[in-house]
C-alpha cells in the first residue's frame, strides 16, 4: 500500500473517531477540523488513484480517471439523495462520504492485491514450466552427445563396456551405456568421486576395469567407466590418457550448457535462448568430437611435453625426435631447434582464447594456455602458477596433462604431424 493512500484512509478513520468523541463526550467540537481532514483525506485519495494506478499500472490518464470521476460522483450523489431522505446534518453526511471512499478505496485496493498475488504466482509457474522444457530440451541434446561419445570411444579403444554419469543433486547417473551399468541407474556421490584415472572399487569394480573423472570448474561434474578390452589386451598408458581427455571435455561440455542455463533461467524467449545455448555450446561439442576423432600417440605426446620443458634449448631441440616428426629444415642443428621452438610456441598459442587475458583470477577457459605458457615459455615455477590460479597440485598436474595432449592434438590437426589413428 502507498503512503498516500494509507494517510488517506488514516485522516477517514480520524474523522470519524473525532465525531464519536464529541457524541459521546456531548461536547461541541470545532467543525473546522473535521472539515479539514475530509478535504485532505479526498486530495490524497486522488493523488494515489492518479499517481499510483495511473503511472505504475500504465493506464492511461484521459480514460482512466474521466471514468472514476463519473463512477464516484454517481456513488456520492445517490448516497447524498439518501442522507438527505433520512435527514442528516452535514456532519454526518461528511462522515458518511468520507467513510463510503474509505470502504470502496480498501475493497478496490485488496481487489488488486489478490489479483497481484494470483498474476505473480501463475508468472512464477510458467516460468518454471519454461525452464523445465529448457532443461529438458537442452539435456536431450547433451544425452545424445554423450551417447554418441561414448559409441566412437569404445570402438576407437575395442573397449568390451562402458559409461558416461553425469553428477546431479550429490549422486551421479548414468546418461549413457553400452553393455553395461542401465540408463539412470544411480552411484552413490562418495563412490564415484576421484581425482584422476583410478581402477574402480565397490560395486563398479565388476562394471569397469578403469574410471575416469571430467571436472567443470573445480566440481567433478562426469564420470566415465570403460570396461575390459577385446582379445583380453591390456590398455597402453596413451589409451588411458585419452580416456581421460575425452572425460575432461565431457566436463568442460557439461559445465558450460549448466552454466549458460543458468544465466538464462528468466529469459522468456525460450526458442531463441535454446538455439543460443546450442551455438555458445558447439566450440566444447567441436573439441570433445575432435578428441574423439584423434587419439595422439603416445610417444608424440612424450616428445611435446620433453621440448616444452627444454623450450629455451636450441641444441636439445635439435636432436628431438620431433625434429622427423615435425619435418623442419635448418642446415645446423640449432636453426632445426629454433624451428621446432617456433612451431610448438606456435601451436600452443592455439589454446589461448579469444580476447584480452582477464584479471586475476583467471577463469577456467584460460588454465591450459596459462599453465604451458607460464611454465614453459615464462618459466614461472609451479608453486607460483598454483597460488595465481588458485587450483590444487592435483588439479594443476591434470589440467597440464590436458593441455599437453591438447597441443599435440593440434599439431596432427594442422597437419604438421601425420594423424596416428587408434
């Protein structure tokens, strides 16, 4: 209720009270004052009609108020017919005027109050209908990512079985299967959580023969099981590198659509916000797919990360194996580790994202860019590159890990190394 309204009201009562008081106590009270209050009563009860039903409602003034003038003065005259019929003082047909606005403003005022409170409830519900169809729209589109994810990993690796879970409400469930745990079977939260590749413990010990976990941010947001290998072969430490590159995309996928759902949750344009969601989303879907598509071999990504760490070595650059595997030229050795140099600076420029560094603290998009780079290229120790982006050892180990295979991935993309198929 505002102000003026409620003063209104107050200065009605006070007219009242006030002539039951000189009734009662048959004294003669100054007329002037009632007078006064009825007057200032009606100019506040106009003021708020105008001003608050008027601007905030958006009615328009020229129809709005004509109406209520024509609709009070016919109230006001036909009760002022029957004041007079019965044969009242002025006083009391002061009284009774001031006292009918009183009522009719109180009803008009809960009238709209109920309403409001309807509107803004029916609101709410749509909304939260909207959000769910969104919710459901989008977790569609990623089940079947998952799904599709999860077919091209176990038939790149001739895995026997696996599965993609994904965390929700402290468990996770499974999205995706394949000959193994059912659709939406549900792991306990505790069971499922780990900080990197780890053999499986309870009861996925019989499930999977290798867990990987995919983080979003600093929450584990994806596990991925993967059964036993076809023939009864034993995976190579890069099959279970790549498994775990798949996870951490898989998070860095899931992470992104929750985030952007979020910030759309009051969005009424729920079409355009879908497609929205899908195009912000397609960069992570393109690498996890790309991933998928190139698993590096192992000794390729052995050679990457040893000429990172001697990055500023021309004459350990030149007698690498990457020196063949890249196929740079130079006539001496140093001017071949000069040109392997150039092309790893250069490919990990790839992983920078697009704009302007932000400020300290570096959002999650920009760990792998920043942890090559400062190793390797600045040569900031890693203690320092922790307390910049404030992660943990382990979570610094693993996202270095990541961007290694990420650099290596992008070598054999830009083709300056030949693909090495699963």
């Amino acid at each position: 209720m505002n102000l003026a309204l409620l003063i209104a009201i107050l200065l009605g009562i006070s007219t009242i009270v006030y002539s039951f008081i000189g009734v009662i106590l048959q004294i003669a009270l100054p007329i002037f004052i009632p007078t006064l209050m009825i007057i200032g009563s009606l100019s506040l009860q106009g003021y708020s009609i105008s001003r608050y039903q008027a601007l905030v409602e958006r009615r328009t003034l020229w129809r709005d108020l004509p109406t209520s003038f024509v609709m009070t003065s016919a109230l006001i005259t036909i009760y002022l017919i029957a004041a007079s019929w019965v044969q009242l003082s002025i006083a009391a047909t002061s009284i009774l005027i001031v006292l009918i606005i009183t009522t009719h403003a109180l009803s008009a005022w809960l009238s709209e109050y109920f309403y409001r409170r309807i509107s803004n409830r029916d609101l709410s519900l749509q909304r939260d209908i909207r959000h769910m169809s969104r919710q459901d729209a989008g977790s569609f589109a990623i089940d079947r990512t998952l799904r599709k994810g999860l077919a091209i990993l176990c038939h790149n690796l001739q895995a026997s079985s696996g599965f993609i879970a994904t965390e929700e409400s402290r468990h996770f469930v499974v999205k995706s299967s394949l000959h193994s745990l059912p659709s939406d079977t549900i792991i306990a939260f505790e069971e499922a959580l780990t900080e990197s590749l780890t053999k499986p413990e309870g009861s996925l010990k019989s499930k999977a023969v290798w867990l990987a976990p995919g983080y979003g941010g600093t929450q584990q947001l994806i596990l991925v099981g993967i059964g036993e290998r076809k023939g009864l072969r034993e995976y190579s430490e890069g099959d279970l590198d790549w498994v775990q590159d798949i996870a951490d995309e898989l998070g860095a996928m899931v992470f992104t659509y929750r985030q952007q759902l979020d910030e759309s949750a009051d969005d009424e344009q729920l079409a355009d916000q879908l497609f929205a969601i899908d195009d912000r989303s397609r960069p992570q879907t393109d690498a996890l797919f790309s991933a998928l598509a190139h698993k590096p071999d192992p000794d390729l990504v052995a050679n990457v990360e040893d000429s990172l760490r001697h990055l500023n070595d021309y004459i350990k650059l030149g007698k690498s194996p990457l020196v063949e595997q890249l196929d740079v030229g130079g006539e001496t050795h140093i001017e071949r580790g000069k040109a392997v140099q150039q092309t790893i600076i250069k490919t990990l420029e790839t992983l920078r994202p697009v704009g302007e560094q932000p400020k300290e603290p570096l959002p999650r998009e920009w760990y792998s860019y920043s942890i090559l780079h400062d190793a390797y290229v600045e040569g900031i120790p890693t203690r320092e590159i922790m307390m910049k982006l404030y992660i943990s050892e382990g979570t610094f180990y693993r996202t270095r890990r990541k961007a290694i295979i990420g650099v290596t991935r992008a070598l054999v993309e830009m083709g300056v190394v030949a693909v090495q198929q699963p």
